[in-house]
C-alpha cells in the first residue's frame, strides 16, 4: 500500500501473448510435455517444466500469420467419445455447436445437442432458470454415466434436439 492507503499493482511480468479466454491445451509428446497457449492472434508452445516459450504462431511468424482458429469444428472426431454439446440459439458460437454435432453425426459418433432459446454465450454461469435447469441435466448426465448410487440431481426427460434438427 501506499502512503495513501490505495494499492498498487504491478504485474510480475508482462503477457508476451495477449489476452485469451481459452483454456491452455496440455500436450504429452514424445517424453516432454508442452503447454498450448492461444493468445490474442498468435498461438504460442511453451514448455512444462521450464515454461520457456519453444515456439509461436501469428503476428507475422509462422504459417498462420495471425488468423488462428481453434476449434473442434475444423479437428478429426473420429474416434471421440460421447459428447453433450450445450448452446444457446444467441450464442456466438452456436453455429459451430451445431456443425460440430452434424459432423459428428456423419462419422457415426455419439453425440447430443441441447439447445436452449435465446440463451447467450455462457449462459449456464447466470442466475438464470435455463442455468440452473442445464446444471441439472448435466449433473443427472454424469451420475448415470460415471455415479455410484443415485444421483440426487432431477432427471429431465423432455425432448432434445439433435443435429439434424429433429426432437427425440
């Protein structure tokens, strides 16, 4: 603090990568594990261990040159276990939701949809009804699959859309 009671920050050391609101990817690979960073225009490797950065993407370097996608609609999803997408018809991403459910559907993996209306990106994090119902489902989701006992979770049977746009 300073002499004036306000607090200072600095920060420890500069993000050379920008801002992202992505996860880092971890990658095990051939005895070294790497840490994927997306960032904003550039995608950057960094090692585990050292956290040295190894190699980058974007801004000018590499074959990318600063229009970096990543997303499991362009990646290979043969071979994927189930998955349970979730998305609102506002979301921004949407769109990818469900080309990513028909592709799926086309390679002959399991995979359901779940579309709220009007929900927006994130949605399952607000203090909304359509939140807390989605928590639910999925809680009751993963008890089936994975629970010992019963789940104390309530079960929705009401009907989901699949890709092709059909209710089951």
């Amino acid at each position: 603090m300073s002499s004036t009671g306000s607090l200072k920050a600095r920060p420890k050391n500069e993000r050379p990568i920008g801002t992202a609101h992505a996860t880092p990817l971890v990658i095990e690979h051939h005895g070294q594990t790497d840490v994927l960073v997306a960032g904003k225009d550039r995608l950057t490797a960094f090692d585990a261990k050292t956290h040295k950065e190894i190699w980058k993407y974007g801004e000018g370097e590499g074959p990318f040159n600063g229009e970096i996608i990543v997303s499991p609609v362009y990646g290979d999803v043969r071979g994927l276990a189930p998955v349970t997408l979730l998305t609102g018809t506002r979301d921004l991403l949407y769109p990818d939701a469900r080309r990513l459910a028909e592709r799926m559907q086309a390679e002959g993996q399991a995979v359901e949809l779940w579309e709220y209306p009007d929900m927006v990106h994130a949605w399952m994090l607000l203090p909304l009804p359509e939140a807390f119902e989605a928590r639910e489902r999925v809680a009751a989701m993963l008890m089936r699959k994975f629970g010992q006992g019963r789940s104390e979770a309530k079960t929705d049977d009401r009907p989901v859309r699949d890709a092709s746009g059909s209710r089951r």
